[in-house]
C-alpha cells in the first residue's frame, strides 16, 4: 500500500496520470471503435477488401500454375501480364478518368502484398508500376501527358523508373546520366544500371543531370519512350530471386527527346523521386509481407502433415514457439506496412513509418522464409517446393529503395529530430536532400 502511494506521490506519475484522465475524457471507454471513428488498423473496407479477395483469387488461379515456367523464361508470361492489365491492376490508383481503376493506396498495397503471396517476382512488377511509374506521371506530368500515357500504362503498357546508374546506387543523386538542351529538344547521353521492367516497358521515367555545374538541383525528368532512337535495353540480368522481373541496364546515345516529354518542372528531379520513393518504400514493404506470409501459408500444412516420433511435427512445443514467433513477427509487418499506407492517405508525413515498414518487412521475409525452409527439413532445401523460391525472393527487400545500413542511419537521426521536435517535415525534407537519400 505504502509502496502504491509512492508511485503515485511521484510527479512524473502524477503528470502520467492526468495525461491519461484527460486522454479517457476525450475518448469515452464506452464507445465502441467503430463510434470513436479508430477501427483496428487491419480493417479495410468493403471495396479494399473486395479487391484483396478478387487478387488472391487471381493469383492463386492464374499467376500460381506457372510461376516455375515464368521463372525458367526469366519473364512475366504474357498471359500473366494481360491478366493483370484486364482486371485493373496496373492502374490501381489512376483515376477512371484516365482508364485506371480509381482505387486508393491501401487497395494498392493490398494487391502487391496478395500478388507476392503467390510470386514476388509478378508483385515487384506490380508493385514499381503502380508506386512509382504512375505516381509520378499522375502528379507531376501535365494534362497532356497524362492523357497520352495514363490510359496506357493503366490498360496496356508497363513503365519503368530509371534512377540508378553503374556509379550512383545508394548515392542517387551522384547520378552521371546528362539532358543537353539542343534547340527545343533534349539529348541524352549515359547509362542507368538495374532497372526493374525494362525488358517489357513501354514508357521510361529517365532522371537525368539538365545542368550539372547546378548539382542534384539539376537532375530532371524525362519520357523516354522505348523505340526512341539511341536507346538500347541490355539484356537481362541474371539474378539471385524475382527472376520473371526483368532487370536490364539501359544506355542512352544521344537520344532525342523533345522540351515536352520534360516530367514536372526543370531542375525538380530530386524532388519527384524523393516523394514518389517514399511512397514506394510502403510497396515494397507490401512485397516482402506477401513473401513471408505466402511461404508460411506454404509451409504449416506440411508441418502439420510430416509426422516425426509418431506425432505431426507442429505438435511439438519447440515447433509452435517458432511457429508462433514467426506468424507474429509478420503481424507486426503487416501494421507497420498499413499504418504508413494510412497515414499516406491522411496526407500526414509518413517518411519514417514507410522506412520503418520496409526495414521491418524486408527482415521479416528473410526470418520467415529462412525458418521455413528448417521447418520443411530435407524437402525444404530442393527445387520441389516452393520455399526456396521464397528465399531467395526476398532478398531484394533489404536491397532495393533505401537498403539497411542507410535505412538505419536515416532512421537513428529521425527518431532524434522527430521526438525531440527539433525539426518539422520541410526541414527532414532538407535533410533527406542533403544526404541524398533517395533510393
Ligand atoms: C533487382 C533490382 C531491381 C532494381 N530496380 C531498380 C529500378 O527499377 N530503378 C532504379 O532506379 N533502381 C533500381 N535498383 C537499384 C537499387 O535501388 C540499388 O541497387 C540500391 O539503391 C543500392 O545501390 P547499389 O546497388 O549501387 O549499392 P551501393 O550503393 O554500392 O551500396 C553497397 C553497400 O554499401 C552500403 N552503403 C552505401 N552508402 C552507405 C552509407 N552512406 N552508409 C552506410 N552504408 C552505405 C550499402 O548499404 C550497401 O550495403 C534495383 C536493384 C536491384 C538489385
């Protein structure tokens, strides 16, 4: 008792308190979530949860029976992609004035995460699509060009998003790719290294340096459309995981292009890329939580079929410890993932919940896909089950649009800034430029 009164007697207890009181005050415990207006953040609505349910169909019916075939071409079947286009999911968010589907971001990041439920190789397609390629187009193209190429990229055509180069990877601003203005056109000259979709895309979003003695504030951003003179796609890269999703190196030889087919205002480049890399960073968290959960999903029903000293091997207790932590660690993904999908669509800042989720996600998918495996025992390590695939799927994560290291770092200086109130979103915006911390 006298212990109870000394807790309470503490000032910072005392301060804890009111702040709770008056919290209760404002939030009647009487009302339910859904009279608060604070539903659980795994609740979707009516529409979202149509499409979740109609994508997994798909996947599961159309993507699934060829995913091995799709690996061994090293491409997306054309069926697939047609699929994908017929049923409104490479134009999710675009609006219906524009032949897209209309939907909103968290309908997006629900079709990534089903789509690599079954192939994150399909879901990385999807997802730099509908994260990047039509954002940008969508908020920064002109009215022109979004009616040339909304319809397009929503019913027909993939696009690609070119900022990485030989030399300037984390470092994307370093970029060396250069437009010089020749009369009214631009020529550009370089090469950009890794880029996903290139070997279907149509359209590319190419960043490029417009005037370097100006530094990053000279990148900017153009439509290169692929038959463009000048412009050769490489052949594929041979790579560890996400094989169907083609990753080329392009090269541009002085490749025309006219004032027009400029993306957002000269000198802008950085921007665009730091704003639509954000919002791509909650993509692929959507990846890398469809891989592990698609490979856990894979993996119980065998544990609960594989008998070991007379019992299902999910019988045993060191089994469900693991099981358990797995399936909670994925949990916790999935709320970092649509918790910044939310607040993405409340128009909130949302830089360190997207960095977060797809850290998180991206550890996640290599625990999980990892666990499985062991779980599966001998099985697990061949080519006959699909959890090998899974593994290596989702190495990507840790890889692509702000890898660990620098994740890390940006996250450290954040949580300093952010919780000390030190800093508000233009200043971190300045900060994210400075550091060139974009991809
Ligand atoms: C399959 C695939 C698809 C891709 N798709 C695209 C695409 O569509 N478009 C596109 O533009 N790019 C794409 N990329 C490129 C991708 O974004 C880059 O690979 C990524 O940014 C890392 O750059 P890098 O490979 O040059 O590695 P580097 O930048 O050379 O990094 C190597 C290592 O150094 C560490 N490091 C670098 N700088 C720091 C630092 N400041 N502090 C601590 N550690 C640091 C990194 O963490 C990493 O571990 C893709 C890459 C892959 C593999």
């Amino acid at each position: 008792m006298n212990g109870l009164k000394r807790i309470f007697n503490n000032k910072a207890t005392t301060n804890f308190a009111k702040k709770w009181t008056r919290t209760m005050m404002t939030t009647n415990p009487n009302m339910s979530s859904s009279e608060t207006g604070r539903l659980p953040l795994t609740t979707l609505t009516e529409d979202e949860q149509m499409m979740k349910e109609t994508v997994s169909r798909l996947a599961k019916e159309q993507i699934a029976p060829v995913v091995r075939e799709m690996e061994q071409l090293g491409h997306v079947k054309p069926d697939v992609l047609k699929m994908l286009f017929e049923n409104g999911l490479m134009g999710v968010e675009v609006s219906s004035d524009y032949g897209g589907a209309g939907c909103n971001f968290m309908t997006c990041i629900q079709v990534v995460e089903e789509i690599s439920k079954v192939c994150p190789g399909v879901g990385a397609l999807v997802d730099i699509h509908n994260t990047l390629v039509n954002p940008v187009i969508a908020h920064y193209g002109n009215e022109e060009q979004k009616k040339k190429y909304l319809p397009l990229l929503s019913n027909s055509m993939v696009g690609s998003f070119c900022i990485t180069e030989p030399s300037s990877g984390s470092d994307a601003f370093a970029l060396k790719t250069v437009a010089k203005k020749d009369g009214s056109d631009y020529v550009i000259n370089g090469s950009k290294m890794w880029i996903s979709n290139s070997d279907l895309a149509g359209v590319f979003l190419v960043f490029a340096n417009a005037n370097p003695s100006a530094g990053y504030k000279g990148i900017t951003c153009f439509i290169v459309d692929r038959d463009t003179p000048g412009f050769t796609i490489h052949k594929p890269e041979n790579k560890l995981g996400i094989v169907c999703s083609g990753t080329c190196m392009l090269s541009f030889d002085n490749v025309r292009v006219p004032a027009s087919a400029m993306l957002g205002e000269f000198g802008q480049g950085y921007k665009i890329s730091i704003s639509v890399l954000n919002e791509g960073r909650i993509g692929i968290a959507a990846q890398m939580l469809g891989c592990a959960q698609g490979c856990f999903d894979a993996t119980i029903p065998y544990t609960l079929e594989r008998q070991q000293f007379g019992q299902p091997i999910y019988h045993f207790q060191g089994m469900q410890h693991q099981i358990a932590l797995i399936a909670t660690q994925i949990e916790m993904a999935r709320l970092l993932t649509y918790n910044a999908a939310r607040m993405k669509e409340a128009g909130k800042p949302f830089i360190k919940e997207a960095a977060m989720a797809k850290y998180w996600a991206s550890e996640v998918a290599q625990q999980a896909t990892i666990k499985c495996i062991d779980w599966m025992g001998g099985v697990g390590f061949t080519k006959d089950f699909i959890q090998e695939k899974f593994y290596r799927d989702c190495k990507i994560g840790s890889i692509r649009r702000l890898n660990a290291s620098i994740g890390w770092a940006v996250l450290g200086l954040l949580k300093i800034l952010y919780r000390r109130n030190f800093i508000g979103i233009a200043k971190l915006d300045r900060f994210m430029k400075e550091r060139r911390i974009s991809n």
